[in-house]
C-alpha cells in the first residue's frame, strides 16, 4: 500500500512538472495579468486576429509572422 501511494504521488509530481515546462495547445489557460492584457490589446490594435494574440500573449504559444 505504501509503495502504492509513493508510485502515485512520483507520477502526479512528475506529470505536473512535464505539463509546466512545455506549453501545447491545449495547456489550461493561466489567469491573465495587466501586462497579458495590455500585449493582446497592442497586439489585436496592430491588426492580428485576436485568438493569434491570445495565444502569443497569454498562452506563450506565438506563431511565426511571415
């Protein structure tokens, strides 16, 4: 049993570590701080789409401008 637990807490720990060090598309979005805010309102006033804005901005997640 106790050897049970201990696996269970390593994977939950090592899980929640793998999910922070690599964004992907579909990460839960953080809260969103004044600076993520006012980056999606510069970034939108600059003529992107707002879910391109989004994505840079709050999610860390910013494709290449071509």
């Amino acid at each position: 049993m106790i050897t049970a637990s201990v696996f269970m807490f390593g994977l939950l720990v090592g899980g929640a570590s793998a999910t922070a060090s690599s964004p992907a598309k579909d990460a839960p979005v953080p809260g969103i701080t004044e600076e993520m805010a006012r980056c999606v309102y510069e970034c939108t006033s600059g003529g992107q789409s707002h879910t391109v804005c989004w994505n840079c901005c709050v999610r860390n997640i910013c494709e290449l401008a071509e």
